[in-house]
C-alpha cells in the first residue's frame, strides 16, 4: 500500500472482508508510517505492534474460516490516551499516571470497535485529563499539526488528530467534552463528530455530564460507520440512549434536507472570530445551504456566554480524574492549568455549585428555543485558525482583547446542552491553514449533521491528508 493514495477506513475494511487485503499488511504498513513519521509529530505516546499484529492475525484468520470480521476489518486505529485500551497503558497525558502498567481491559468504545474487527495499534497525545485546546504535556511535550510548522492540532483529542491529518493510521478516538473531537477536527483538516449526549455509552467512574467518545475521519462515511459499529446502550452507563433502528451510512446518502430550517451565526452571540475564518466559514454554510435546500432565515442566535459555565461545570471530570493522595500531594507534577484548576474548585461550596447548575439550565432553556425555531445552526468550529503549538491560545481576536477560552468556545453549548455536533473542513487560510464549519442541530438528531456534512463534502471536497503527509487528496 506504501507509495500510493492511502485508502479510507472503509476502503480497508471492505478489501479486508473480501480477502483482497491481508489485515496483517495493512498493519504492518502502517505501523511502518508511524515509525517514519512519529518523530517529527509526536503524535502517539506508545505503541503497540506486537499486539496490534496479533489481533491483525486474529482478523486474518477469521475471513480465512469463512467468517466476517466486521465493518471495521483489519482498521489500524490510534487510541486516545484519555481512554482505556487493553494492554497499554493510560498515562492521561499526566505525570502521576506516567509509569503505570498496560490496562487489563478496553472502555466499552474501543471494545465495540475491536469487536467490529479494528486493530488499536497505540496511545495518541492528549494535555492532561483533556483539559487543553491544545497538546502539550509535561510527560511528553507538544504535539505539533503535520499542516503547518509549529502550530498545534488541537486538543484534547491532537495526538489523534496529528496522527489522521498525517496518514500515520487511516482513523484515530477522540473524546469531546468541550470540543475535544471537534476543535482538532477544524485545525487539522478532519471531520470531527459529537453524538448526542449518551449515544455511545461510556464507563465510569460516574459517567462525564459533558464528555461523549468519537472518532477522527477523513471522510464523512467513516464518521457513520463508526456511528452504527458503537452506538447503542450499556448498562455501566446510566445515561446512555437506547437503540435505534437508523442506519447512519445509509442516511448520510438518503436523509432528505430540503426545507430544513437553518441559521448562520458568525458567533453564537457572545465570541469574536477572526475574519478569515468567519469568510471561509460563511462560504461554506452558503454553498451547504443552497446544495442542500435549507431554509435559511435572517435570526440571530444569542446564547450568552457559556465559557466561564463550562469550566465550573467541567470541574468534577478534573477531580474524577484524580485517584485519592494525589491532590495536594503531587500538586507539583500537575500542569499550571490543572494545579490552577483543582486549587480553584477544592473549596466549591454547594450554594455556588447550585448556581452553576441553575446557569447551565438557562442555557438549556436557550438552546431549546433556539431549536424551536430552526432545524440547523451553522457557524464556525473555533473563532481562530490553528495557532502555535506550545499555546498558549491566542488572547487577542480580530483587534480585541478576550477572557481564557475565547480561541475554541463555539464548541461548548453542545456538550452543555448534549445536541449533535460536527466539524467539517470549510477551507483554507492564505497560510494554508485549514478551518472547519460547525453543524449544530436537535438533541437525537444525529443524523442531520452527519446528513448534511456528507452534502458539503460531495460538493466542496477537502484534502484529506496535510500536504507532504505520503498521501493524496
């Protein structure tokens, strides 16, 4: 496969079940993309190529016994080291958890996604426990974006995103508790999806209020692929949704859109974006709009400011990360931003939490009416273009002076609220750099967005690999 256009996941897997691609090659290729490319990224943290070419002989052995492996067949994957994959570790990009041994068993998404035939072969970078826009650690220093020197893939989910844009593994999890699957999406060039809130279901220790698992494609079918294989319900979450009768890959080609109420905001009335990325941004919602027959109205969407909500509401997945003695105790090996975090909700009193709760019921409130008025919200994945890879984000937005966050806050509503999200690629900035566009619609409607990316890339197709990553567009 080497020295030709790298196939889609689907393109693999489908080769794969047919017996016209050996899972063991595959791997073996792209283990050797890894060790070529790896170095200059810092994409993955640990591999694993004795396991990933055992379970690669495991695939192989199966179509040769007549059997089917599964829709994701012989798919080399990244795991992100946030998530649990059996026989590696989970350092959540942190010091404390640096040194520990292997895992004994997968999360329930990457159980779901080996069981459909997918061979992890690592751990990708993450900042601590998720909590950056952007990937560097003091366990194992920065991620950097193959699209452009110096400049970051995103967070929390860049490790992944590096390692797709790069063509180091055809697909890569991610997570998105604030826009972790979607801000990597739109600085590296990917299609970035946030399911509903409890659409694939995810182990404890509680069950995050904002976090859902996800994926990082090149293509929108993927995306709907990944969506059938790990959707569905799990007793270890509470919060999980129950089955549905949808077939995602089907739907991204047959969902009539016609009529769909739609509106474009530049903002979501309380950011400020740079004015490169809302130009790029707003041609692609217009040319979506027309190829899909939305009905776009001339509202404005004002949702407050979410940013400093999100961080009081996110503060209990910090301190779920931690096990007990490590905070204050190792306050030392902690990053600033997380020793600043953890010091400022220690003493949360429960009045001041009720408040935060009451806030983000507001929100919801909004967002409900919102979406009584309009189908889709369309608007820009972040507020800026991928900015340098040692952060921190920028502070200063089209001449103006911002709060923390204001680089990648269009992202947050949605885990807030638990509507369906994606980013898709809308373009390129004169440095090159790429932009997403961001698809809002109704809680358990995923199919909409999903529907609606898929319009936009058949009519505005993307590169789906960063220039000079070994593989065509």
């Amino acid at each position: 496969m080497s020295g030709i256009e790298q196939p889609t996941a689907i393109e693999i897997a489908d080769g794969v079940r047919k017996g016209e691609l050996s899972a063991r090659e595959v791997v073996d290729d792209y283990l050797g993309r890894i060790d070529a490319g790896n170095g200059a990224l810092n994409a993955f943290v640990h591999v694993d190529a004795a396991g990933a070419r055992d379970q690669a002989d495991r695939v192989d052995a199966r179509v040769a016994a007549g059997e089917d492996p599964g829709p994701f067949a012989g798919v080399p994957f990244g795991v992100k080291d946030l998530e649990h994959c059996a026989g590696m570790p989970t350092s959540h990009g942190s010091t404390v958890y640096a040194d520990r041994g292997p895992v004994a068993a997968d999360s329930i998404h990457v159980a779901r996604l080996r069981a459909a035939g997918g061979v992890p072969v690592g751990k990708t970078a993450a900042p601590e426990f998720g909590t950056l826009s952007f990937t560097r650690t003091l366990a194992f220093g920065v991620t950097t974006s193959p699209w452009g020197e110096g400049r970051t893939p995103g967070g929390s989910s860049g490790g992944s995103a590096a390692a797709v844009a790069a063509g180091l593994v055809p697909v890569s999890t991610a997570s998105d508790g604030g826009g972790s699957t979607r801000i990597p999406a739109s600085f590296a060039g990917l299609v970035g999806m946030k399911p509903s809130h409890g659409r694939i279901p995810i182990e404890g220790p509680s069950g995050s209020q904002t976090a859902v698992a996800g994926l990082l494609t090149t293509t929108v079918a993927e995306a709907a692929r990944h969506l059938d294989v790990t959707a569905g319900p799990d007793a270890r979450d509470r919060l999980s949704l129950p089955s549905t009768d949808l077939n995602y890959c089907n739907l991204i080609e047959t969902l009539e859109t016609a009529g769909l109420r739609a509106r474009w905001s530049p903002d979501l009335g309380f950011g400020v974006t740079d004015p490169e990325v809302e130009s790029l941004c707003r041609s692609a919602a217009e040319e979506l709009a027309d190829a899909a027959g939305l009905a776009v109205d001339e509202g404005v969407v004002d949702l407050g400011d979410p940013v400093r909500l999100w961080f009081q509401a996110g503060a209990a997945d910090l301190w779920l990360s931690l096990e007990p003695g490590m905070w204050p105790q190792l306050a030392d090996e902690f990053t600033p931003f997380v020793r600043r975090g953890l010091e400022m909700t220690e003493e949360l009193a429960m009045p001041r939490y009720a408040d935060t709760l009451r806030l983000r019921e507001d929100l919801q409130d909004h967002m409900a009416a919102l979406f009584d008025e309009v189908d889709v919200v369309l608007c820009p994945t972040t507020a800026v273009a991928a900015f340098a890879d040692k952060g921190p984000p920028p502070s200063v937005i089209a001449g103006q002076e911002l709060g923390m966050g204001m680089a990648t806050p269009y992202t947050m509503p949605a885990n807030l609220c638990w509507n369906p999200a994606v980013s898709v690629p809308a373009g390129l900035t004169g440095d090159g750099l790429p932009v997403g566009l961001q698809i809002v619609t109704q809680r358990h409607r995923d199919e909409v967005p999903l529907r609606l990316a898929r319009i936009l890339e058949q009519v505005r197709p993307w590169p789906r690999h960063a220039p000079g990553a070994g593989a065509s567009s």
